[in-house]
C-alpha cells in the first residue's frame, strides 16, 4: 500500500485535493534499456482520468502498461501507447486496437480545460467523444488542434529526452521501426 503527499492510504485513488500523483515509466528500446520517465498527473483538473493512468501504471488490477509497447510514433507530433502519437497504453492486442481500463467499458471526457500548448503533454487517446480507455499519448511538440478533443490530464516530469528519442523509431505514418517497450512502472 503506497501513500501520497496528501497521506490517503492509497495512492490511486488520490483525492483531487492531493493534485499531482507523479507516475514513472522505464523504457526499453531495440531491447535495450533506454532510461526512466516520470509524469506528473494533474488530479486536481482530471481525477477520473488520472486514477485510471495511476491504476494502470500499478498494475493494480491485474493488468496494465508494464510490458505495453509503443505502437505508434509520428516525429514531431506524438508517441503512442495504450494504443497514439508517442502512442501506448494498448497492453491487449499491442498494435492501437485493444483498451482495457478501470473503470469498464469506456469513460467520458472529463474536461478540456487543459490545452495542448507545448510538448511533453500527457493526453487521452479516444476514437470520438466519451470513448476513453488505456490509450494515451505524449505530445513532443505543440498540438493546440487536439484542444477540446483529447483529455489533457499530465505531463512528462522527467526524462523528456527519452521520449524524444522515440521519435528515431517513427515515421509518417506512425509505424514503429523497433519494439520500444515499458519494462516498468507504478508510482512513486
């Protein structure tokens, strides 16, 4: 059982009060360790969306992002798991088209007070409105169209260069060239 700054007995479930629960990632590129990054998640603007990344990095539940690969990468733009643009968080089918989350089917927008002003920026990835699961994205440059679309919910703390570095793995289209993979995470 973890606690946060705000001393609720667990972590994941943070209380909007609490704020700012910090998330780390390590990552694996072509199989080789590629280094650590941390999120700080913004609870106190999105605590639904931000519980379900924190109960995902814990793997909590039974499943989560640890093993997840990033499936799709656009230089400039994004990386993606879970299934977008640095893209992840796809730990089902591994290539954008699988979602399992905590709390069921889908999960609404909760807002979108927060904007995509910069890179860094941690967003839900959905397919419309109301359609948010375990996909997520890292924006690595401004991307204000995504504004009023995509739940901005966090941002990379540490270890931006890592995800930087992704981007030799992408293309256009988003393809990956290599596996690049989260070896391991959970909140610290």
């Amino acid at each position: 059982m973890t606690t946060c700054r705000c001393l609720c007995p667990r972590a994941a479930l943070c209380p909007p009060s609490c704020g700012h629960p910090t998330v780390f990632f390590d990552i694996t590129m072509d199989s080789e360790r590629s280094g650590h990054v941390s999120f700080k998640l913004f609870a106190d603007r999105a605590s639904n969306t931000a519980e379900n990344f924190c109960v995902l990095s814990s793997g909590e539940k039974g499943f989560g992002y640890k093993g997840a690969c990033f499936h799709r990468i656009i230089p400039g733009f994004t990386c993606q798991n879970g299934d977008f643009i640095c893209q992840n968080g796809d730990f089902i089918c591994h290539n954008g088209t699988g979602s399992k989350h905590n709390y069921g089917e889908k999960f609404d927008d909760e807002n979108f007070i927060l904007k995509h002003t910069g890179p860094s920026l941690l967003s839900m990835t959905n397919a419309r409105p109301h359609t948010n699961g375990s996909l997520f994205f890292i924006c690595t440059a401004k991307t204000e169209w995504l504004d009023s679309k995509y739940v901005f919910f966090g941002k990379v703390k540490e270890g931006m260069n890592i995800i930087k570095a992704t981007e030799h793995f992408g293309g256009r289209n988003g393809k990956t060239s290599n596996m690049i993979i989260i070896t391991d995470c959970g909140q610290i």
